[in-house]
C-alpha cells in the first residue's frame, strides 16, 4: 500500500506514476481518518498476492486537483466515495462508500471491474 504525500506535487508524480506503468489496477482510498486506514488495509489485503492490484492512500483528495488525469478522482471523493477502483486506463469502474467500503466482497468486484475494464 502507497500512502500519498501530503505534498500535491509529490502526490500527483506518484499517480501519474501508476498511470503511467499500466501495471496495476488501482484502489484509491480517501481520507486520513481511522475508518480511512480500516478501507485501506482491507484493499491491501485483497491486493496481495496479485500483482495487477495496487493500493493508495489519499488523506487529502483536494491535493488531486487542477490535474486532468485525476479530476475523476477528485469528483468521486467529492461526491462522497471513500474508495475508488481504477482500470489500467485510469477509468473509475467502482467506488464505494458506507458499509459497502468495508465490505471485502464488494472490495473484492471493485478489483474485478476494474481489471476487465468495466466502467461505471
């Protein structure tokens, strides 16, 4: 798991990084509260042992913005999502929040759409 700097510059070359690999899936995860570390250590789990899963942490999702490549992140932390699943294109196929963001099986399909690409 990569916890985002609270620095918006750093934060953004470590996205962009990711983006720019196309190795992994990724799992956002926004806020730096306790329930933040819970949803965030849940999406390490169900990224180990899966070379094509990657977890962030984001404590302060506005860091995020003015960067195109990451306005969709912003808006879905914004919109009140606490985790968001990314495609190798960088696409939202999931986000999550509520009950559903500590849920491992609904973790689990966020992993799963956003490897086959599926979009929301």
């Amino acid at each position: 798991m990569h916890v985002l700097p609270r620095n918006a510059t750093q934060a953004k070359q470590l996205l962009h990084a990711a983006h720019d690999s196309r190795q992994a899936v990724l799992a956002v995860v926004f806020g730096g509260t306790p329930r933040a570390t819970q949803i965030a250590n849940l999406a390490a789990v169900r990224a180990q042992g899966h070379d094509e899963r990657d977890v962030y942490s984001a404590a302060d999702a506005l860091l995020l913005s003015g960067d195109p490549l990451l306005a969709p992140l912003v808006a879905a932390a914004q919109s009140g999502a606490e985790v968001v699943f990314l495609t190798l294109a960088f696409e939202v196929a999931t986000q999550l929040e509520g009950a559903d963001a500590l849920d491992g099986s609904a973790q689990e399909e966020g992993f799963a759409r956003a490897l086959a690409g599926q979009i929301a």
